[in-house]
C-alpha cells in the first residue's frame, strides 16, 4: 500500500470514529432514538391511511363507558380486554380526530425510551446499548399503533415509570402506578412481586402491594358491583394460532382450557417473583413475565411482541454490561412479523426459544456480586432505602 492510500485509509477511520463518538453522545443518542420512534409512528400513519386495527372497537366501547349504563360496558361484552383508564383514554382521544391517536403512540414511546435510557446505572456507560437497542424498539413500537392498542402502549410505558420508581428507593409511587397499571391493562397484575423487592422489613415489606392492590380494586369495583358478570371478561375466549407454541405442543383450536388464563398468570407471577426476590434483578421482571405469556398464549398478535421487546431493552439497560443489546437483537431476530417466515411451525419454534431464552437469562446465576450489585448507583433520597452494593463502584 503507498503511503498517500495509508493516509486516506487513517483519515477515513478517524472520521468514522469521530461520527461514533458524536452519535454516542447522551443527548445526541436520546435525540437519534426519540426522532426514530417519531418517524416509524408517522411512517405506519401514513402507510395504514386510518386502518388501524382495533381502535374503532374500543372508541365504541368507550362511548358505552361514558354512556347512562357505562357500569355495565365489562358485563355486555366480556371480550374486552382493556382496563377502564384505557376507556376513558381512548374516549379522550377519539374527541382529538384521528390525529390524536398516533401522537398519543408517539409521545408514549419516546417517554418510554427516555425513562428507560434513565434505569442505566452508570452515568459514564457508553451510549452505544441504548442507541442501537432503541433503534430496534422504534422499529417494533409502531405495532402497537397498527393494531389499535392505545392500552399495551400506556401500561408498557408505566413499566418503564414503575421499574425506575423501585430503582430509586420509591415503593409506594411505584404501587400507585402498578395499581394504575391494572386498570390499564389487568395482565398487568404478574408485575406485583416486583413491589416486595428489598422492602422494609417484616409485614411493612407488603404495604406497597397492599396499595398496589387497593388503587387497582377501587378502580375496577364499580363495575364488579354494577354486575358480577364483568369477571367473565377475565377468562376471554382465544382461537389458538398456528405459530402459537400451544398448537406446536398439539393444542387443538377448539380446545383451549378454560382456566388457562390463570395458568398463564400463575406462572408468570411465579417466574416475576424469582426474577426480583430471588435472583434480584428487578429489570428482568417484565421480561421474564411477558415470556411466560407469549409462550402460554393461544394468539400471536404482533403488539404481543412488543411488550417482549420492551422487556429486553429493559433489561440490557439495567442489568446488561455489554456494549451491544444483546437481549433486544436476539427479541428482535426471533419474533419477526409474518411476513419473514412463511412457516407458522417455524415461527412457532423461534417464538418458544425466544420464550425459555429470556426466562433462562433472567434466572442464570452470576458468579460473584449480584447482577444488581454490579450496576451502578441511582441518586436516592435519603430516606435510609439503599440498593444493596449502591456504594459499590463498578469495573
């Protein structure tokens, strides 16, 4: 090689370098990914022209809510599976025309990237993670807009809220919005054993779900008392898809247990509850809940996914160390859309992989310090709450 192309080769090096370091600045970064979820909500606005899924579904319901026999809107029709704050936010929006909805989508995602760009522990960490990791959530968070879902978007943004809440010392706020959470979006409930994590000692260490559990009831008992049939929207009636790991595993259509819902549940609040209290990784809680779901759940609608994917940005922001999301690449690779791969079967066995991945990541044991005494610390007040291992600088 002659010196002049050595020249130009180090000179084009030491500008790409320079471009890296001002594309992984903080403000640059959260510019970058704030504009990025911006641009793929108007860019599927845009391209749906005004289809989007279920949105007209639930602004009639809505009405309904606010209608003379609102109280019985859960009784009349049992297949609605949206808390009533996600009513009554649809009923707002749908005043605003058919504009309001996707801002709504796009304001909800970037306060999501931007609470959690604020759960990494270490203020000198490389950009980098989160740079590259929301732009894979900007791809995917649209979906929540394509199918009409203004409530996956809402309770998957106060996930983000409540996971900062217990980061920084603050049970009781992060209960008041898990119980607002659970008139959001009920699945909401498995995230519950997250409020025990490093409480106070003896039974004040369960305050925090009791205030959780009381905000959730109060919103909710008016329409248990208006009918008790609105209980039956708790066991809804799910046709199994053919990417489902339930039909890979041979469940038939038409015979989906009644209380698999529960099951779903069940296991969910078991595998959020040794994510925190045992393994105690806080940040690994949604993720490790929504993979219980999506491997129990008999349908594979795409706004699913997204919450699998918020809970691996999740977790490689507080708990991962690498310089690459791993955890959102992989999420990313294993749940694409249909439209990737023909084969239902072939989706059905990424998706179980992706499932039993994450539980696996989130329940490995880490030699050493605990994963949460390795992150770094979060400024708390001093109200005598401290993470264990907050003095602890990491390598």
């Amino acid at each position: 090689m002659s010196p002049c192309a050595r020249f130009s080769w180090q000179q084009t090096v030491l500008k790409l370098r320079d471009l890296v370091s001002i594309v992984t600045r903080r403000r640059t970064a959260l510019g970058i990914v704030s504009s990025a979820v911006v641009a793929s909500t108007a860019v599927t606005t845009y391209r749906d022209h005004g289809n989007i899924g279920d949105w007209h579904f639930f602004a009639e319901m809505s009405r309904q809510l606010t209608s003379r026999h609102g109280l019985l809107v859960y009784a009349e029709h049992p297949d609605i599976q949206s808390g009533p704050l996600s009513l009554l936010t649809v009923r707002l929006l749908d005043a605003l025309g058919s504009i309001g909805f996707p801002i709504a989508i796009a304001v909800l995602g970037v306060i999501t990237v931007l609470v959690l760009e604020r759960t990494r522990p270490h203020p000198r960490r490389s950009e980098l993670p989160f740079l590259l990791g929301g732009v894979l959530f900007a791809l995917w968070w649209p979906h929540v807009h394509v199918w009409g879902h203004i409530d996956d978007a809402i309770v998957l943004t106060l996930a983000s809220v409540l996971l900062l809440l217990m980061l920084r010392g603050k049970p009781i706020p992060a209960a008041v919005v898990l119980g607002l959470m659970l008139a959001v979006k009920p699945w909401a409930v498995f995230l519950v054993p997250l409020l025990a994590w490093r409480g106070a000692p003896g039974w004040r260490r369960f305050r925090p779900t009791m205030v959780c559990l009381a905000v959730g009831g109060a919103l909710w008992s008016p329409f248990v008392i208006a009918s008790i049939k609105t209980i039956d929207g708790f066991r809804p009636h799910v046709d199994v898809a053919p990417d489902s790991v339930l039909n890979l595993f041979g469940v038939a259509p038409d015979h989906v247990p009644s209380g698999l819902r529960f099951v779903q549940l069940g296991l969910a609040i078991a595998a959020v509850a040794a994510v925190t209290l045992w393994r105690d990784r806080p940040a690994g809680a949604l993720l490790a809940g929504v993979a219980v779901r999506l491997a129990l759940e008999p349908a594979t609608w795409n706004y699913y996914t997204v919450g699998f994917i918020v809970g691996a940005f999740m977790w490689d922001m507080s708990i991962s160390t690498r310089r690459v999301p791993w955890a959102t690449a992989a999420a990313f690779a294993l749940l694409p859309p249909a439209l990737v791969f023909q084969s239902p079967d072939l989706r059905a066995v990424l998706r179980l992989v992706a499932c039993v991945g994450a539980l696996a990541i989130v329940l490995w044991p880490t030699r050493g310090t605990s994963s949460t005494s390795r992150a770094v610390q979060f400024t708390l007040p001093d109200t005598g709450w401290r993470p264990v291992g907050a003095d602890t600088q990491r390598d």
